[in-house]
C-alpha cells in the first residue's frame, strides 16, 4: 500500500512546476516557492491555472505520479498518467461480475454502507447537539433516521438495480432535506437548501462539490493501486469519461469524510460568508485562502485514526479507501465471501 497523505495539491494560481533533478519546484513570476522531492508522492492536484513542465510531466508518468487538473471550484478537468498497470486476471473478473448477480450484490452492499453512514451522521448530531436545536429541528431528524433505516431495510432485500438505485436516491433527498439542520451558524449566507451541482448555486453546495471531487480522486487512486478498473462499476452506469468505480467506492465515505468536514468547517467559523464569491452565472466559489483551509483540513482528517469495523483494527482514515479497494478486489477474486461496505460507527 502507497504511504499516505503523498497527493500534493497546487492551489496557487499562475504556478509553474519544474523538475530539478529528483526534485519538483514550484515558481511564481520567476521566484521559488517550494521544493518537493518527488519520490515521495503518488499524485498531483493541480487547482486553477498552474502549469506543468513537460519534462516533470514525462518524470511523473514513467513513476506512476497521476497529475489531476480541476477547475478553481473544483471541478474534474482533466488527468494524465503514464502507462496502466492493473492486474489483467483482476480486471477480467471485474468486468464479468460488473453485470451480474455478483455486481448486483456489490452495489447493494455499497448502498447499505452509504445510507447506513448518512443515518450515523444525523443520528450523532441528534445525540451530541439536540439541546442547542430547536425541538421541530429534533423531530425532523430523529424522523429522518427511521426512514433511513426503513430504506436499508428495504435495500437489503433488493435484486434489482434500478430499484436499489432509486433507493439510494429516495435516501439522499431524504438525507440532504433535514441537512441544514446540521448547520449551527446563524448566516442566512450558509444556509442549505438542497443540492445544487454544475455549478454550485450556495456556499455550502461548493464546499461539497469541492469535497467529493477530493474524495473521488483518492478512491480513484486506491483502485489503481489495487490494479481494478475505475471506469467499470456495479452501482453508476458506465459512460465515457466517467470513473463509475470510484464513485461507487465514494458513495460510503461520502457522509464521514466530506459531509461532516463540510459541517465542521462551518460551525467552527473556519470557512464563513466572506470566503465566497459569486460569479455572473450564479455559480458560487471558494476563494483561495478559504480553498487552503479547506485543503489543509481535508489532509488533516485524513490523519485521524478510526477503527475499521470489518478488519478491526485502528488505520488513519486517509487509507480507508485503499483497505476498501483492497476488500473489493479480494472479494472479486474469491478470498472473502461477501464485499464488507465501510460502516462508522
């Protein structure tokens, strides 16, 4: 398994990355701003305009180093990498249990894990901030958690793909239509009305939109690790461009790692009003700074150390989407009966 914490994000728009030896450096208008040794990383994010010398791009490829360009919302772009190395034998399993009974199961498995974390994230708010929130506030979660467990009930016993994936969604709107609720800052700016996407339409949609693009890329490179193909998946359709796997896999981390990130940087103050921009489309944008700490927090809850319910041990959070990879592709190759979604507990 890569080491973690070794994606290296470039936000500082106009940068020019350089290799200087076994080394990248970083310059703005002529002037260095930072050196890294290269061999330490798996990744480079690239946010806005920076740009990459083909030299240090050719290095990058020949070792591995993926280089993902995102817009400065947050939005995929584009992504180069050298030549792939996925494990045939693994891949060709993949590809025949992406639309069998097999895949079916994997996707139910992955929808259990997604609405069972999203009933955690509301049900912890309920135990550990119900006395500071109005009482319809209360009610209006607590209802939204048994409904949730009515859909995992429900997805339990699905065999159709169709059905489980409006499931998903039945628990999504259910899930985002009390998640203002959450949200303990008085802002009429930071308020939440729902899920706004291409572009993001409010402060708290474009913290999102920028978080799940973060997690897609990490789940994306925890497959590749692996050696299984992130463009075929069992739960999102497979279309051109699209790296369906990734988003299956993300589907579980998507309440624990962005969504309660998202909550704590706003209810701690961290990321407010005035660290938001609105353009002429309706589109709303972190600034810079605020995307700096954002990016340094993300990197920092990924340091935290949390039990993994089915290998039982503790691991930082940031490799979770590796051991999930890990599980999937074990699973496809017979070693473990069933695939084990993230739970937290």
């Amino acid at each position: 398994m890569r080491p973690l914490l070794n994606t290296l994000y470039i936000t500082t728009d106009g940068a020019w990355l350089r290799k200087d030896g076994e080394n990248l450096v970083m310059e703005v208008d002529g002037e260095q701003r930072a050196r890294v040794p290269v061999h330490m990383l798996q990744g480079l994010v690239c946010i806005g305009r920076v740009l990459v010398s083909p030299p240090l791009m050719g290095y990058c490829a020949e070792r591995g180093i993926t280089i993902s360009y995102l817009s400065p919302n947050g939005k995929f772009l584009a992504r180069v990498e050298g030549p792939v190395s996925g494990n045939v034998l693994l891949r060709r399993a993949q590809y025949r249990q992406s639309d069998g009974e097999q895949g079916m199961a994997i996707a139910r498995h992955m929808v259990i894990g997604k609405i069972f974390n999203q009933r955690a994230v509301l049900a912890r708010a309920v135990r550990d901030h119900s006395s500071s929130m109005p009482e319809a506030n209360v009610q209006d979660l607590q209802h939204a958690v048994l409904r949730l467990r009515r859909i995992t009930d429900h997805a339990q016993h699905c065999n159709d793909l169709d059905t489980l994936r409006g499931l998903e969604g039945d628990a999504a709107q259910l899930y985002f239509g009390v998640f203002d609720h959450l949200i303990r800052v008085p802002s009429p700016a930071m308020r939440f009305h729902g899920r706004s996407r291409r572009p993001p339409r409010d402060a708290v949609n474009a913290l999102l939109s920028l978080l799940y693009t973060l997690l897609t890329h990490d789940c994306r490179s925890a497959l590749e690790t692996v050696g299984l193909d992130p463009a075929v998946g069992f739960l999102h359709r497979d279309r051109p461009g699209r790296p369906s796997l990734a988003l299956d896999v993300m589907e579980e981390f998507r309440p624990v790692l962005a969504d309660r990130l998202a909550l704590s940087l706003i209810n701690r103050k961290q990321i407010g009003e005035k660290d938001f921009q609105v353009m002429d489309n309706g589109a709303v944008l972190l600034k810079d700074e605020a995307r700096k700490t954002l990016l340094v927090a993300w990197q920092e809850r990924k340091r935290e150390s949390l039990q993994h319910s089915f290998i039982g041990e503790a691991a930082p959070i940031g490799i979770f989407p590796f051991l999930q990879a890990q599980l999937l592709a074990r699973h496809l190759r017979g070693d473990v009966d069933a695939y084990p979604p993230f739970i937290w507990k």
